[in-house]
C-alpha cells in the first residue's frame, strides 16, 4: 500500500472516530436536557407536564407524565401511564366530545390546542384544568403531544365570583335609577324584583309585607317563581312554626337571615317540599325599614347551595337598605304632594289677585330690573305684556324715571323705615308720554339679612292731580267771580277729597291683602316644614330610646331576675310600663298631628249600621257584660268614611269603658234637634263627668278620671274634635257625675 491510500485510510478513521464523539456528547446532552425538563415538571407547584401518543389501533397513551399529576388529579404517575383512561374518565362528560374534536383538529393541522376542563377527582373533588398540548410528527408518522396540565380551580372561583358581584353591583344601579325616578311603592317593588333577577340573575325575588294585624307576610311583588312556588306557602312574622322561618326572622328580629341550604335548615321545615319541588338549595331574607320600623323582608333564591357568601349578602343588605331609603321617599314624596297641593292653591289666590289688581304691582332687584310685574302694570307704562316690559327695562330710573333720583328716595326712605315707602313721582310711558303715580315700596330681605329684592305697587293718579289742579283752578275763578258760592264749592271739594281718600284706604287695604297672602305662604311652608321635622323627630328620635329602656330593662328581669329582690324586680316592671305607656302615647301624638293633614272624601256613610258593628265588635270583647245597645235607624250623613269610623269607635268604646262598673248599662246612639239642626248623639249612663271641667274633655291627654279606674291615655275626644272640624261640624258634651254623659257631633 502506498502512502497516499494509507493516508486516506488514517484520515477516514479519524472522521469516524469524530462522529460517534460527537453522537454521544448530543445524546448525554439530550438526557441531561431531558432529566432538567423532568425535574422542573415534578417539582411545578400547580401543573404537570406530559407526553402523550396514539398507537396503531387508535387507543390513547401517556409516555410520560410528571409526578404533578398526584397532587393534581389524585392518580399516581403509573396508573397513567399503564392506563390513559385513567385521566380521561376524570373529563367532565359534556365536555369530553370537545376535547376529543380538539385532539383530532390538532392531529390534523399540527396546531396547539388549550381547553379549560373540569375535573372529577377519585375523591369526588371536582376540580377546574386548563390543558395546553402542542402536537409533533415523528419521523414514524406518528403525532406526539407536548403539553401541560395546570390547576386553575382557583382563577375560575374568582372568576365565578367577580362575575356575581358584578351581577349583584349592576342590580343595585338598576334599584337605585328606580328609587330616583318612581314615586309608588308598587312600582319600585315591581322595578326591585325584576332588577334582581334580570340583572342580579337570581333564580327567584319576591317583597314581603307584614301585616301587622294578622301577623301575615303577604306578596307584594315577584319575579321569577315560574313554579308557582308563593301560591302554596304562607308566611308569618310572629312566633308561630310558620313565623320563625327566614322571612319571620328576618321581620321579627330586624336583622338579615341567610340559609345556604334550604333542605337542611331546621326552620324551612315548613316550606321544604315545596321549595325542593320549585329547586331552591339557598335563601336569604332581609329586613326593609319604613321610618325606622321594620314593614316586611327582601327574599332571594338561587338553585345552587351555599351561593351567599359574605359579599353578597352585604351587597344585598345595601340593596335592602335602598329599597328602605325608597319607601321613606315614597311616603315623603306623598307628604310633599299633599303640601305642594295646598301651596298652590294659595299661589294660584295670589297670582290671581297679582295678575287683577286694579293697581301695578312688581317686584325689582337692588340693580334696577325687573323681576316679576303684573299686567296692570305694563299696562300702565304701555307694554303689551309683562314679559315685553321685563325684556325692555333693564334699569328703571332712567328709562321711567322723569327725575330718576325719585327711586333712589323711595329706596333711601324704604330702608331706613324698613316699611312701606311711599311718594308720589312721575314716571315715562314706552311712547315717551309722561304720568303722574303714587309709589309705595318696601324692601324684602333673605334669611340672612341681605337685600333679596324691592317689591311696591304703583297707582296712576294723572287724572286725580289734574282733577285737583282743575279744581283749585276753578274755586280760585268762582271765589273771584261768585263769592256766595264759595261754601257750596268748599263742600264739593271736600266730598271729592274724601272720594280720593277712601280710595286711597281701598288701595292701603289691598296692599295689605296682599302681604297677607305672602305670609301665609311662607307660613304655610314653615309649617310643612316643621311638621316633616316633628313626624321624624317622633318615629326616630323618640321611639329608639323607648325601646332601649324596654329592652334592657327586660334584659335586667329576666337576667338578674335571682339577684333582685321583689321590690327591685317591681321597679323593673314599673319602668317597662311607662315605657310601653310612653311608647302608645307617641303613636297617639303621631296619629292626632295626621289628622291636621288628612284630606277627606264625602260619601254617603250608614252611622247606624256603622254603630251596630262597632257594638258587635263590643259586645264580643266584653262576652260577660250585660250592657243595653239603642240604635236610631236610618242615620245617614254625608262624610269621609274612614274618618267617621274613628269618631263612632271613640264614642262608642268611651261609652262602653265608662259604664263597665255599672250594672244595667245603657248605651244609646241616635239623633235630636238642637240650635235649629239635626245632630247626632252617644249617650251613655255610665261614669259622668262633672261639667265645671267640660272644658278640658277635648284637650290632648285631658283626662277627667284616673287611670286606674278607667285606662286610657286622653287622646280620643282629641282625634274626634279634630276630625268633626275637618267636616266643618261642632262637638260638644253634656254630663253628670256619676250619672252618664252625651256627646253630640254634626257633620254637615
């Protein structure tokens, strides 16, 4: 061999050499590689990765999976890999078809495919997957997938549960844009419940309203009991089995009640096969308020268990409260219409009497302009209207004013006397004419003493002062001319000049109306105001107390009732008594302060059936009692029923309680003549009174006997003066101690 195929020789074999070198540094490279890709995949906290094929026959096969997958899935590394099942049969079963055209799309097209699965653990944990797998072509034409299974169980309960809020936040938008724009309470009802089911998607909503009679919760509105679930149930507020359910609790005690599994909760017991027929799991029962008191309850369902958590029953407590705050502005907004009526009837006297005075009125600001005129004003100056006259004047003395510094007089005289400035000036018509008038002005002040605006009124006087000029004129020619007449001309002079002065009187008394009709105004508002102020003061600020000294004064009863002797445990019973009196007389008061505001509605109203019933009513309250009932027939009068109703029940059961210690009582109700008409009377032979004191029968908390021997708080004569007034009727008493007593009323 020569020396050049040796070398050729050498040189292959050193190429060789090189290859499997470098064969193997790849191969440890991509074991070592491997083994870091592995390590990181056992020791992932939330994920695992895998590895997974296809055989010949199609059936599924993990080559490799990381040892995640028992912390993940609950099987072991092996159990996977011996049976890819094993994982499969974990896929929520609606969802496996979607993986499976997902695998096969990316077989297909060689693309990544991620889904979010749900994942039923062997330990019937379910759990939420997200599976992320990148297929690859061997070179056997085989497709192997790359991927990684992550736990996103957590990211999709925030996720559920950003979504509620969401729902829950929207809901309350929609309550609140109804408490704005609704002004009836069945309205906003409707809006809520319809708010919370479309927006809030709670499976079902419905308001309770307590009876407080009957101790009834009754439906006031709905949404979405499709089952007819309300229909077949009945709820209480009391302490009944049907009372101490969510609803009842939530009414009787004021406070919220959740119940995240309605089939389990000992107080659903009486409603459980209904509600399990309707798919109820969960509930919750909030307390609505109307001026402090709890009126009925908020009631949402869901088909799910355990769906209230915190934040959503403390956005649906916001919700109640909202709901509350609406019913407060319902029931103002009717007080405010009542009001807003009576003040523009006496807006509507005024602007009537404004706008047909026979002399200008205005109204101005310190500037110059005109605020408010009335016709005969603009008349006056000769403008077609008002509005035309306010447009054009934007500064009174010069453009009216023959000699402007006669305003700037009037203002001076005006605010020194703080009354009435008058003058007589002379003023320029739009056509340049000129006038003679008599101005009376005063200026009106803000609450906090500034100047607000001047008001006055005008009077044309051009044709008086030329009258006057005419007639000094002429008496001076007749005294030259006719002395003897002279007296008959003095007495003409005078009689006119009483003519003008009784017409300025007129013009005085006018002026006065007037500012009789603005104080009324504004007395009227302040009176609104005062009495808004009172019915709050009352409902909140007087009732909370009461009830704190009831409630810790039974708290100390039944708590120390060991530790306190008798005397003490008696001082406890004397506390709860005042306040459970005091507590009844506020509600009086309240109910007395109505009735200045009640509007009434005549009809025809039956007073002697109205006075059978209410002696039926009587008579079975008091079954042991041998009491003698006469009832006029035919006594019909005409008058606002319900109102009647209180005035026959306070007679009638006065008359029933003062002869309680008589034996052979008479009670008697009829009609007689009296002052030239018929009125009506309730006569009773019964306690009396001594009539030196009659005075005093119709007096808030008057009271003519003691309580212990006849109970009562001295507010019913009240209630039934104030409601004959209203009527326009007159109530009146006659009596002898010890004898018994009438009363006599007329309606009409």
């Amino acid at each position: 061999m020569d020396d050049t195929s040796r070398q050729g020789d050498e040189q292959s074999r050193n190429v060789n050499v090189d290859d499997v070198t470098a064969r193997r540094m790849a191969e440890d490279a991509l074991r070592e590689s491997e083994q870091r890709i592995r390590r990181l995949g056992d020791n992932l906290p939330d994920s695992f990765i895998y590895q997974y094929t296809h055989d010949a026959d199609g059936s599924p096969r993990f080559l490799y999976v990381s040892a995640g997958i028992e912390r993940l899935n609950g099987v072991t590394v092996e159990e996977v890999l011996n049976d890819a099942g094993a994982l499969h049969r974990q896929v929520d079963p609606e969802q496996f078809p979607a993986l499976v055209e997902a695998e096969q799309a990316s077989a297909r097209d060689l693309t990544t495919f991620a889904m979010d699965l749900r994942l039923r653990r062997p330990d019937g944990e379910w759990r939420w997957m997200q599976v992320r797998s990148t297929p690859t072509r061997t070179p056997d034409g085989r497709i192997v997938w790359d991927g990684v299974q992550t736990d996103i169980t957590d990211r999709k309960e925030h996720e559920r549960e950003f979504k509620r809020l969401n729902r829950l936040y929207s809901a309350l938008s929609q309550v609140n844009q109804a408490i704005v724009r609704i002004t009836s309470r069945e309205e906003l009802f409707q809006e809520v419940t319809r708010a919370l089911v479309e927006f809030g998607e709670f499976s079902m909503v419905w308001v309770g309203l307590h009876n407080p009679v009957t101790h009834k919760v009754e439906v006031a509105a709905q949404q979405g009991d499709e089952t007819g679930y309300l229909n077949g149930i009945h709820v209480f507020a009391d302490d009944r089995l049907e009372g101490r359910g969510p609803t009842g609790t939530a009414i009787r005690e004021g406070r919220p009640y959740v119940c995240n599994d309605f089939l389990s909760d000992p107080r659903t017991v009486p409603w459980r096969e209904s509600a399990t027929r309707a798919g109820w799991r969960s509930s919750a029962a909030f307390p609505l308020r109307l001026g402090g008191d709890v009126c009925g309850a908020l009631m949402v369902y869901d088909r799910d268990a355990n769906f209230f958590g915190e934040r959503e029953v403390a956005l649906l407590e916001e919700v109640a409260l909202d709901i509350s705050f609406g019913l407060l502005i319902v029931e103002r907004e009717i007080l405010r219409n009542q009001t807003e009526t009576a003040l523009r009837r006496s807006e509507e006297k005024f602007r009537d009497i404004f706008e047909n005075a026979p002399v200008g009125i205005f109204q101005s600001t310190t500037a110059g302009r005109f605020l408010r005129v009335n016709i005969t004003l603009a008349g006056m100056f000769g403008y077609g209207s008002p509005e035309e006259m306010i447009a054009d004047v934007t500064d009174i003395a010069p453009q009216l004013f023959i000699t402007p510094g006669q305003r700037t007089e009037v203002i001076r005289l005006a605010l020194e006397s703080e009354k009435f400035a008058r003058s007589e000036v002379e003023y320029r018509r739009k056509d340049g004419s000129f006038f003679i008038a008599t101005l009376s002005m005063r200026v009106v002040r803000s609450d906090n003493g500034d100047i607000a605006f001047f008001e006055g009124f005008v009077e044309d006087i051009t044709e008086r002062t030329h009258a006057e000029r005419e007639i000094i004129r002429l008496n001076t020619d007749l005294e030259q001319r006719v002395r003897e007449r002279t007296a008959e001309l003095e007495g003409a002079n005078s009689a006119l000049k009483q003519e003008i002065e009784y017409r300025k009187k007129a013009q005085e008394e006018v002026i006065r109306l007037n500012l009789d009709l603005l104080r009324q105004k504004a007395a009227l508002q302040a009176v609104n105001r005062e009495l808004e102020s009172f019915s709050y003061s009352v409902s909140h600020d007087l009732r909370a107390p009461l009830r704190h000294l009831d409630g810790y004064s039974r708290i100390l009863e039944e708590d120390c009732a060991l530790k306190l002797d008798e005397s003490e445990r008696k001082y406890l019973r004397r506390i709860r008594t005042a306040a459970a009196k005091m507590d009844r007389l506020v509600d009086a008061l309240l109910q007395l302060s109505r009735m200045t505001r009640t509007e009434i509605a005549l009809h025809p109203v039956n007073l002697s059936a109205m006075a059978r019933g209410i002696m039926e009513e009587l008579g079975r309250s008091g079954p042991d009692r041998n009491v003698a009932a006469t009832i006029e027939d035919g006594v019909v009068v005409k008058a606002d029923p319900r109102l009647m109703r209180i005035v026959m029940d306070n007679l009638l059961g006065n008359a029933w309680k003062y002869t309680s210690q008589k034996e052979g009582a008479l009670i008697e109700f009829g009609t007689t003549e009296t002052r030239g008409r018929r009125v009506c009377f309730v006569r009773d032979n019964g306690a009396g009174f001594d009539m030196a004191y009659a005075n005093k029968l119709f007096g808030a908390f008057q009271r003519l006997h003691r309580e212990d021997e006849f109970e009562g708080i001295g507010i019913g004569l009240a209630t039934v003066q104030r409601i004959i007034h209203l009527h326009g009727g007159e109530v009146w008493a006659e009596g002898v101690e010890g004898e018994g007593a009438t009363f006599y009323f007329s309606v009409e």
